[in-house]
C-alpha cells in the first residue's frame, strides 16, 4: 500500500482572509481616486472664476480708461453689452467656450458674475467682482462658499 502524502494547500480561512485584505486596499484606492477626482473639478471650478471675476474687473478698468462715467452700484459687465444695471448675473457659454451673460448661441453655465462699484477710502473708485458657481450669492464671499472674489482700486 502506498503511504498518504500530506499535500501542502491553502485552507478556506487562509483565502477568505487574503481576499479581505486585498479587498480593503482596492476599497481605499477607489477612496482615493474619488476624493482626487473632485477636488480636480473643485479646482478647475476656482480657476474658471479667478479668471472670470479678474475680466469683470478689467471690462470696467477698459471702460473707465475710455472715458466712461461709472457710478457706484452693482452689475453685470460684459465685452458684448458693456456694463449693465442687473439683477440676472448667470454667465452663458458659446461654442467656442467663451463666457458672457447673452443667452443667444450659448448654454447656460454653473458661474454667475457680479461687479460692485463704489468710493475708494483713499478716493477714486473700488471695484470688486465676485463669480460664484452653484448658487447666486453666498455671504460672505469666499472659497468655502463655491465664491472667488477680485478687487481694484481705479485712480
């Protein structure tokens, strides 16, 4: 008769317990690659209305520097239609990914634009834009609050 050989083999403890380890670190990855992907689109976001609220301040310097009387208020500034008394600041976004407030050949985007004008302390006029996305206006205007804020002073 021949003698039983042990055969040397993985016990059904040893499998589930590699396949729970295995598990937990794809489950972080997954973690890790979620969290990245939306701080990604969170900075993306920021940038877009850095550039945004530093136009809104350059479309006034432009206009004042032409000569234009600006008064104190608040509004909705454009290279299209110039400086406008509004309430409706919701940017548009044509084809070419070119943002304004005109509707027509564009779709509606996440960013809304507002320029304040008022007196400067030192005299001369302060402008202040703020773009905000995913909502109109949070108070006070700031990172947390999906806002991004730019401000000069004119002479």
């Amino acid at each position: 008769m021949k003698k039983l050989q042990n055969k040397k083999g993985y016990s059904l403890v040893e499998v589930l317990f590699t396949l729970m380890i295995l598990s937990v670190g794809l489950a972080g990855t997954a973690l890790l690659m979620t969290v990245s992907i939306k701080n990604s689109i969170k900075a993306k976001n920021q940038v877009i209305a850095a550039e945004l609220a530093q136009e809104g301040v350059e479309l006034v310097k432009n206009i004042n520097d032409n000569g234009s009387v600006i008064s104190n208020g608040t509004y909705r500034v454009d290279n299209i239609d110039g400086i406008t008394s509004s309430t409706d600041y919701l940017l548009y976004q044509d084809v070419n990914g070119s943002y304004s407030h005109k509707a027509a050949g564009g779709t509606a985007s996440k960013f809304f634009r507002a320029v304040v004008i008022g007196d400067a302390v030192t005299g001369g006029k302060r402008i202040s834009a703020a773009v905000t996305w995913g909502n109109v206006a949070p108070n006070p205007c700031n990172i947390a609050n999906s806002c991004v804020s730019v401000t000069a002073i004119l002479p």
